[in-house]
C-alpha cells in the first residue's frame, strides 16, 4: 500500500520531503551525506587543486622522509577485523588493494597531495556545510580514499566491492580519519610546514 503524509512524522530539514527518518532526512539526502558528507554542498572534484598541491609537495620538499614514519603508523593502526570499520578501510586500502603498478590504492603521497588540495579548495574560496562537518569529512575521505577514483584497483583483483562501497559511504569513519589519521598521523602538521615555506617565500 502506498504510503501518505500522514504516515511519516516529519520532513526532511533538507530538502523538505515527508521523512520517517528519525535524523530528519530523506532517503535522497542521506545519500548526498554518506557520499559528500553533506545533504546540500557536493564534495569538490579537486582536479586543479591536486595537480597543483602535487607540484607544490614535489619542488617545495623530500616527502619521502616522512614516508617511512606514516608508513610503520599505518601498518599499526590498519587491521582486517571487521570490528573496527576505519581500521579495516585503511587496511584494504594501504595494504590489501593494489592498483595497475602494484602499489596499494592510497600511499602516503597520495593522502598528502589530496588532503592539500582539500585545503587549498577553502583557501581559494570552496564552500563547505559547516553545520555537517563537511571540511572535515573531506579531510578525512582524503587520507583513505582515493579521491574521485584517481587510483583504482587493478584488474582481475577480486574482492568484496559492497564492503568497500558501503566502507566508504560512512560519514562518521571519514569524521575519525580526520582525528585518528589527518591529525593523529601528523600529516596535518607536515602541510602546516610546506604553508610556512611557501610564506617565507613570498
């Protein structure tokens, strides 16, 4: 039987639909959530914006000093139980999942360059739904996911698709990347650094 108004005690705070969702969105904008970490703003492409942090990173310092640090940090923190979800997105992104060239879907290069380009994206003027967190799941995304598919995982490499999809449209593991791995991995601190250089310089 089809369903009323009357059956649903709300609207969607988005977009104002009739909603039986206790968190007060609708199907359609929960989606947008899980995927840009905001019912209203999409996540940017960041096209321009990584192939200018990759330039940066590459004529301002030797990121491979700091590679083997983040490196042991995350063969600690990456684990294939399934009890811990960002643990386990980390550990088939960083170790599991291999691209065409044999190395894993997401380096430490590859976290770095992304992340910079999100922060690059708000210093030009990027607009971010501060009320979702959105700056800061975008962060997070950056450091465990490739973005917008920039490396994909080889050919006839066989694994779970659904466990990654659904890994990876969860807005709250990307809000404890932000914490446990932007941050907590000290990569929040190395953009600071490569910033005071390009000041210095100006």
């Amino acid at each position: 039987m089809r369903k009323t108004g009357k059956d649903y005690h709300a609207r969607c705070t988005c977009c104002g639909e009739f909603t039986a969702y206790i968190d007060g969105l609708c199907s359609r904008c929960k989606k947008r959530l899980y995927i840009n970490g905001s019912p209203e703003f999409p996540k940017p492409t960041l096209s321009a914006e990584i192939a200018i942090a990759r330039q940066r990173i590459n004529e301002i310092c030797d990121w491979r000093k700091a590679e083997g640090a983040f490196d042991e940090f995350m063969l600690s923190f990456a684990s294939p139980s399934k009890s811990d979800s960002l643990r386990r997105l980390c550990w088939l992104h960083y170790v599991k999942l291999k691209s065409a060239d044999r190395e894993p879907v997401m380096r430490f290069f590859d976290a770095l360059v992304q992340s910079y380009a999100v922060t690059i994206y708000e210093d030009n003027g990027g607009k971010f739904d501060n009320k979702r967190k959105q700056y800061q799941f975008c962060l997070g995304r950056s450091v465990v996911c490739p973005w917008n598919r920039r490396r994909q995982v080889g050919q006839r490499f066989y694994y779970n698709r659904r466990e990654r999809a659904n890994l990876q449209r969860r807005s709250k593991i990307m809000l404890q990347a932000f914490n446990k791995i932007f941050i907590g991995a000290g990569i929040s601190r190395y953009l600071s650094n490569i910033n005071n250089i390009i000041r210095s310089k100006k």
